[in-house]
C-alpha cells in the first residue's frame, strides 16, 4: 500500500461530482447520432466523433486521477488467479443479479431494469447503432466506469486500512448513475457496483475489476441484443 497526499474533502468531493456528470455525456451523443442519421449524416458522425472523444478525456483524466491517489498496490497474480477472480467474480454476479432479477420480476412485474430498456431503445433497428452502443458498453464503459467509481473514488476517500466501507460506498454511489424505477432494481446495481469493488479492494488490481465488468458487459449486451 502507498501512501498519497489527498486534497481537501470538498475538492475531492467536487471531483468526484465532476466525474459522475461526465460519465452521462457520452450517451447524450449518442442520442444525438440516432436522431440525426436519417436527418443530417454528417452531424450524426461529427456526434460520434464527440462521443469517442469524451469517452477518451474520460479516461485519460480517471486514469490520472487513479495513479496518482492510488492506495492499494496490486497483489502478486498469475494468469490462473486473474482467470479465477474473472470466471469466479462472474458466477456471483450472476447469481446474486438472477436472485434480484427474478425478484425485480415477482414484486414489481419488470422484465429488465430501465437502464437495459434505455439501451434497447437506443440501439432501435439501426445496424449501426447497435455496434455504437453495444461497442460503448463492452469496451468502453467498463474502462470509464471503474476507473471513477472504483479507481478514484475508493482511493480518494479512504484510508489504506479501510475495506468494506469504500466497498459499500462504491456500489451506492454507482447504483446512482444507473436508471432505476424499484427498489429492487437500484439493487441490482449496487450488487454489481459491490461485487467489482470487492474484486478491485481484494486484488488491488483495477484491471480485475474492469475484465469482469467488460465480461458481464459482453453477455449481458449480447443477450439484448438477441432480444431485438
């Protein structure tokens, strides 16, 4: 563990604030392109453009953010112990996400959370906005994501020795920026948003963290798309 010179709570509060709007702007451009493909081309591809760009200030800010606050240095892993992370930090969220899932289903009649709708919605019966959307979120999203709720904001507000707080922290502050209508869907999200935190605090490798969200990205993407 390392040991790094934090600024003042309300900047770091203010950073993360900051990180959490732009992490929003990207499917603004999104919608921008589907709207405007059969109206004006070239808009719809200068937007896609403006997507691919923010995604990349995105990260490359989180990133720096990240390696310069980071507290926990990754442990000794081989390619076994990552597959084991990867393979059995999937088993869990697939079980816990189906438990809720079916629990989504029995209470509150919701098939999918409204943040898959929205995705499915986005995607319509455009070839091409199902690559961009569907690309954006196994490739992209994962990367973003855990660099800010995991990366920064675990190593920002929290001590070397601390565990399950930052953990805990980290799935309700990404449950936030996730569309939800029930109780049980915010759930959802803060069990997938635990489950990558767990794998980051316990490795203190942020590339476990973000193969496993890419995984879980990948089949859950794959079976929406199916369903359209």
């Amino acid at each position: 563990m390392r040991k790094s010179n934090r600024p003042a709570l309300p900047v770091r509060i203010l950073t993360m604030a900051l990180l959490a709007v732009a992490i929003q702007i990207p499917p603004i451009f999104e919608l921008i392109v589907k709207g405007q493909l059969a109206k004006n081309f070239s808009l719809a591809m200068w937007c896609l453009v403006l997507e691919l760009a923010s995604f990349a200030v995105i990260i490359w800010v989180a990133s720096y953010l990240f390696k310069k606050y980071r507290r926990w240095t990754p442990s000794n892993q081989n390619m076994r112990k990552r597959l084991a992370w990867l393979f059995g930090g999937y088993i869990v969220l697939v079980l816990g996400q189906g438990s809720l899932v079916f629990l989504n289903q029995l209470l509150y009649h919701q098939n999918q959370t409204t943040n898959n709708q929205a995705l499915a919605s986005l995607m319509g019966n455009s070839k091409l906005m199902m690559v961009l959307v569907a690309g954006s979120a196994i490739f992209l999203s994962p990367v973003a994501e855990e660099l800010i709720f995991r990366g920064v904001l675990m190593n920002l507000f929290f001590k070397n020795d601390a565990f399950w707080a930052p953990i805990l922290l980290s799935g309700l502050v990404f449950t936030l920026e996730h569309a939800s209508t029930t109780p049980v869907s915010y759930l959802i999200y803060f069990y997938m948003g635990a489950v990558f935190a767990f794998v980051y605090r316990k490795t203190g490798s942020i590339g476990n963290a973000i193969a496993l969200h890419t995984l879980n990205n990948l089949v859950a993407t794959a079976a929406l798309l199916l369903s359209l």
